[in-house]
C-alpha cells in the first residue's frame, strides 16, 4: 500500500538524479548510468515527465495533462497513475519530501 501514498493527489515527485535525457522523435530515452540503463518514454509518458518537477503536487499535473489533451473524465488522471507507477518501480522517480 506504500505506492497508493506515493501517487496521491498531494504526491510532489521528481525525477531521479543523475539521468541523462536524450530525444529521439517524440520520445524520451533516458539513460542511467550507475547501472547502464536506458528507459524509453512514449510522447505521453515524455509529457508526464517534464511537469514532474518536484514542485507540482500530482493533482496539479493531471489537471494540465487534463487542460492539454481532450480526454473522456478519468481517464488522465488514470492514465497518469499508471504511468508514475511504473516510474516509480523503474527508480526513475524519487519522492519529494513535504518538509521542503
């Protein structure tokens, strides 16, 4: 249940440090490397991953992906969900802490 407070609607997240972003057309590859990594994301996930700034609350981002794209109600926001998930479980993610 650690994912479900990770991705809330106050979730500030960033992206990990140290990567290094190449684009390629639409895409995104990113590369790590400490462990020799390389992470491709689609245009979507590109788009998620430039507001995932560490200052943006999740909702907040959502809500621009929300004003950007003509979606039917829900399904940004899952889609997102599903996105920042496996970000998360890839180690591309870090949380930001609330304190700041």
């Amino acid at each position: 249940m650690a994912g479900a407070d990770r991705t809330g609607p106050l979730a500030r997240l960033s992206r990990a440090p140290g990567l290094r972003e190449t684009p390629v057309g639409e895409d995104l590859v990113l590369l790590d490397p400490t462990d020799y990594r390389a992470i491709t994301l689609n245009r979507w996930a590109r788009e998620i991953w430039q507001l995932l700034d560490g200052e943006r609350a999740l909702d907040d981002v959502v809500g621009e992906l929300d004003r950007r794209f003509d979606a039917e109600a829900g399904r940004v926001e899952r889609e997102v969900r599903e996105v920042v998930d496996e970000m998360l479980a890839n180690g591309i993610l870090r949380e930001v802490s609330s304190d700041r």
